[in-house]
C-alpha cells in the first residue's frame, strides 16, 4: 500500500495540472461582452444556438473548476501541498 502513495500523487497532480491549464483555456474563450464562442466564426456552428453554445461551455468550465477544486483539497489535506 506503500508504494501506492506515491502513484495516486502523481496522478493527482497530473489531474491539477491539465485541470488547471484547461481551465485557463476555458476562461479564456469567454468573452467578457457576451459573444463567447459566436465571435470565433466557425466554431458555433457545432451547436444549434450562441447560447446554447454559451451553456455548453459554462457547464464545462464550472466542472473543469469542480475537479481541480476537488483535487487541489486532495493534495493539500492528505499530501500537504
């Protein structure tokens, strides 16, 4: 069980680092005055409106932030990070 520990770490920490740098993609591609993904041309066309396109990507970030929240709690409370 030992040796384990050191896996599920990296691991973990694997998880916060593309979390994180997703995140900041994510945020990113918002846009402050409420165009979002519709100003990027072609990429609204995958979904049926801008807002449903606005939806999808708000419901991604928000859980993109779930897991490095959850993650980084992980880390700090069993790892001490």
């Amino acid at each position: 069980m030992e040796s384990l520990i050191p896996f599920i770490r990296m691991l973990l920490q694997g998880c916060q680092i593309i979390s994180a740098v997703l995140l900041i993609v994510l945020v990113l591609i918002h846009s402050p005055k409420g165009d979002g993904i519709g100003g990027m041309g072609g990429t609204a066309q995958i979904f049926s409106s801008q807002k449903g396109a606005e939806a999808a990507l708000n419901k991604i970030t928000a859980y993109t932030a779930g897991v490095f929240y959850v993650v980084s709690f992980v880390l700090g409370h069993y790892f001490g990070f």
